[in-house]
C-alpha cells in the first residue's frame, strides 16, 4: 500500500480527476495548501505598498493506493496536471503501513479498495 | 446649509397656481373667489410641508451613510476585527443620538451666550408634534452620527471598545456641536462667529467632516500603529482589508446617502435640491476619475482602494461649495480632491508614519480642508477666481484653521485622558488573536476558514 500526496496547480485540479477516473482511481482528499518552490513569487500592492507573495495557492492530493494502481494513479496526476511550466508541482509517495475502514472495520488492501 | 430661501419666488408662482387651481375649485361650489390671503396661506402651508418631507428623507438618506461607513471599513480591515468595526459604527450612532439628543442639539442651535448655544436641550419647551424642530433634530442627528463614526476607520483594528464608546459620547456631546454652532448655529436659534464672518460651508466639509478627520488624526496618533504596521527600519508594511466587494458597496451606500447630505442641506424643496446633486455627483466623479489616474501614475496600478477613496474624497471635497460653484468647478473641486487623496494617504503612510487603515484622515481631513478652502476660489458670488478678491478665501482659511486647532486639540486631550483611564488600546495578545473574540467573544465569519496569519 502507498499514499500518494501530490501537490498541483488550483486550476488544474478537473483535469487530475478526470485523469484519475478514467484510470479508474475514484478514492481521493482534497485541501487547499499554500507553498513555494521553483515558481518563485509575484509582486502585489494594497494602497501604494507594494509587497512579495512568494506563497503561491496550490491543491494537494492525498490518494491511498494498492501497489497495482500506483503507476495508473500517478501517470493520471501527470497527465492531468502537466503544462511543462514551472509550478506544474510535485508527487511524493510514502508506504502506508495500515489502512482500516472506521464503518466495518476491515484493514490493510480491502479496506483501500 | 442655509436658511430657508424665502425670497426664491418661481416656485412659489408655480405653486400658487396650482393653489389657485385647488382653493378654485372650492371657491366654484361657494360662487364665491377665495380671499387672496386664505390661497397664499395655502401655499405657504404646502411648501412648509413639502420642507419637511425632502428633509426628512434626505436624513434617513444620510442615517443609511452609517452603513456605508461600517462596510468601508470592515472590507479595509481585517476578517478577525469586522464585529468590533460594525459594534463601534452602531454604538458610536446610538451614543452619538442620545447624547445629540440631550445635549448637543442645544449646544449647537439654542439661543447663544457667543460660545455656544444653551437653550432646546431635549427639546424642551417645543411641543411635541408638528413642529419643524423636530425634523431639523432628526437631521441634525444623523450628521453629528457621521462626524463621529468617520474616526472608527482611522482607529481600527487597536482600539478598546469601551474607549472608543468614551469618546463617542464626547464628540456628539461637545466637541462637534461646540464647532459647529459656531459655523451653523444661526440655522436656528443660535449665532456663531465664523458665519458672522461669512464663512461657507454649506453642507459640512469642515463642520462635520474635518472635525471627524482631525479626531481620527489625534485618536490614530495617541493609539499607534497597528503591530506589524512598521518594520524595524521604520518601513511601512501592507496590511491587506478582507473584503474589497464589501468596502465597494459601502462606498456606493456613501455615495447615496450623499444625495441626502449636500441636496438635503438646503432643508428646502426647489429646484436647487436637483442643482446640488448634478455638483455633488460630478465632483464625486471627478474624485474617483483623479485618484484613478494618481494611483496608476503613482504607484504603477488602478489601485481599487484608492480609487474608493477618490470617490469620498470628491464627495467631501464638494460638500461645502456645492450650492455656490458651477458644475464645471464642481469636476476641477472633485479632481484635485481625488488627486490630493492618495497623495495624502501615501504621505501619512510613509511620511508621518500615523496608521490609518481606512484612510479617514486623508478622506475627511485634508479633503475637507480642500474643500472648504475652495469655496473661497470658486464662489460665484465671492470666490477668488470669480473676482471675488482674497476675502472670502481667508475667512475659509480662518475656519480651517480654527476646526484643526478645535478638533485636533480637542482630540489629544480627549484620547489621551481615555488612554489614562478606561485605556484606549487592548493588549498585544488581543491583538494578534483578533478583536472580535477579545472584545466582542464571537466571529465575524464563523464557519469560514480563514487563510491568514495577519
């Protein structure tokens, strides 16, 4: 079992789960993030000051996988999230050591499915 | 404002045909002409009412400004101060009434000892119902209100409720009215030396809006800035308003009631309540048009919060002239004030680093000096530009002058007595958290996530 977190640009979100559905990956969290990284900031101004966001608005994605859809979920974030520009973001996958579903009980690769 | 105009005779012809018309067609069941007198006290009776009707609905006008002020500057400020903004801009309107109500009213319009007027507190002594008192009360009332809350914006976000309530009282119970009997007072039964002099503010640049800008001044430079405001070299920093939809619509509501502020001020129902709204609106234009073009020029952006400033400050720019300049003065009077307010607010900001994070001081202050001092360029009777000589722009000068010393004097005094006692700011930590759950223990927007760690 692994977790896959992927971190993509906001607007590219529909595109991933449309991909990921397609690869028949259906099970996923979502929440806004704020990050930096190669993207670098942008300048704003409030009332003649002008300031540095470097903290750029991002989604990330938790997906709990079975080692046979690992490569099908990742290739689907990739298709759906690449533009080939800087701030594209990035997928980290860590092993999962248990996953246990709260309504029956069940664990490890059922309770994922 | 000025007296009733009794000798503007072109309405009363048309309203004296209608009379004839009406009083006519009675007189036509009798077969017998009404008496001139008994037509002419018709008509007198129905412009009487017709006064208190335009005045009237100018004041509820004016009252809805309150809302204006309170969406202003809780979309400038923080999302973890908008209930202490809205309980600051209720309080200080239903502080300001009561002590208005009581006190103030007859500190500005009874009869005067030549410092201040000391009779008509409460009303007393004017019977209830038709009197005309009455409506001039209501309308007086709301404009005492909006001298007061114009100081809630500049002391935002630092302040403690219960001094802020404190200094609510004093406005609306002395200091304002004290002013404006001086300017005002012979609307009634008062006098005042600046109207002996021939000043001219007609509906309040510096009678109610100065006094509330140089409050603000004193109250945001006995407060201090906000934590965070200034970096350790002394450079200041943003701090973002949560809302700028909201403090756009406050600026609209502004903008409305302001049809009731400058038309209402003539207390009269003619042809110049539509006169004063083309003035009043072209200026208030021309103030958002300029602050526009500054802000883009200036700082490389259409700043959308100054450009909402810039349509106050015209608006406050053209209260005082506004019965007595042509419409075209009325545009320059709008863009210089729209211009002069970005300017200002970027001067206070990083010259006298003094926080004011609606930019009241700017807004009401300065540009109600400009506008008041225009009065004495554009007069089309007395102003500079118009032949006028330099008369009239001194006595403009004189109140100016008089309504810094008065106000801001006052203001140090006031906030610095407070800070002494009940205590003017809250506590760092409080601060930080956020006044709604220090002052008030609720939030603004409970339910929402909100992103920030301003």
């Amino acid at each position: 079992m692994k977790l896959i977190i992927a971190y993509i640009q906001p607007h590219k979100l529909d595109d991933v789960k449309k991909a990921l559905t397609e690869a028949k990956v259906s099970k996923m969290s979502v929440t806004n993030s704020l990050g930096c990284g190669e993207q670098m900031g942008y300048e704003e101004s409030y009332r003649g000051i002008r300031f540095e966001v470097n903290l750029l608005k991002k989604v990330r994605l938790e997906i709990a996988v079975n080692e046979d859809y690992l490569q099908h979920a990742v290739d689907a974030i990739i298709a759906g999230a690449r533009t080939g520009e800087i701030g594209d973001g990035k997928i980290f996958i860590l092993d999962l050591a248990d996953c246990i579903r709260i309504r029956t009980g069940a664990h490890g690769v059922k309770a994922i499915g | 404002m000025k007296k009733l105009r009794k000798n503007r005779r072109i309405s009363h012809v048309v309203w004296l045909c209608m009379g004839v018309l009406l009083v006519g067609a009675a007189a036509a069941v009798a077969d017998e002409p009404a008496p001139v007198g008994e037509i002419e006290a018709a008509v007198e009776g129905l412009q009487m009412n017709m006064n208190i009707l335009w005045t009237c609905i100018a004041a509820f006008l004016v009252f809805f400004m309150q809302a204006g002020f309170a969406m202003v500057e809780s979309g400038f400020t923080r999302a973890k101060n908008a209930v202490n903004i809205i309980m600051k801009n209720l309080m200080d309107f239903s502080v300001g009434s009561l002590a208005f109500f009581l006190v103030g009213f007859g500190l500005m319009f009874g009869a005067t000892n030549g410092l201040f007027g000391t009779t008509l507190f409460g009303l007393s002594g004017v019977e209830p119902g038709e009197d005309w008192n009455w409506t001039f009360l209501i309308f007086q009332t709301v404009f005492a209100a909006t001298a007061a809350t114009i100081v809630s914006g500049a002391m935002a976000e630092r302040t403690k409720f219960v001094g802020y309530l404190v200094y609510s009282f004093f406005i609306t119970l002395l200091i304002y009215p004290i002013f404006g009997s001086w300017a005002w007072g012979s609307l009634l039964d008062g006098d005042g030396w600046l109207e002996g002099l021939g000043f001219l503010d007609f509906a309040g640049s510096t009678v109610v809006h100065s006094v509330g800008g140089w409050l603000a001044l004193a109250g945001a430079i006995i407060l201090g800035p906000r934590l965070g405001k200034y970096g350790p070299d002394g450079k200041p920093k943003a701090i973002l308003g949560h809302n700028m939809p909201l403090a756009s619509l406050g600026v609209f509501i502004l903008w409305f009631g302001w049809f009731g502020f400058n038309p209402g001020s003539t207390t009269y129902a003619d042809g110049w309540i539509g006169y004063i709204a083309v003035t009043t609106n072209l200026a208030a234009a021309g103030g958002a048009v300029a602050a526009t073009a500054t802000s883009w020029i200036l700082l490389k952006k259409p700043d959308g919060s100054m450009a909402l400033n810039g349509a106050l400050a015209g608006l406050v720019s053209i209260t005082a002239p506004c019965d007595g300049v042509t419409p075209l003065s009325a545009i320059l009077i709008g863009l210089v004030g729209g211009a002069l307010v970005v300017v200002s607010v970027i001067f206070i900001d990083r010259v006298l680093k003094v926080d004011d994070p609606c930019g009241a001081v700017s807004v009401h202050g300065v540009c109600g000096a400009w506008g008041t001092l225009s009065a004495g360029l554009f007069n089309m009777d007395t102003g500079l530009f118009y032949g006028g000589g330099l008369g009239q722009l001194g006595v403009q000068a004189v109140g100016v002058l008089a309504a810094f010393a008065w106000a801001f004097g006052l203001g140090l005094v006031l906030f610095w007595t407070i800070s002494k006692t009940v205590g003017l700011r809250v506590s760092p930590e409080e601060e930080m958290k956020g006044l709604d759950i220090g002052e008030h223990g609720m939030e603004a927007y409970s339910g929402f996530q909100i992103f920030s760690n301003m």
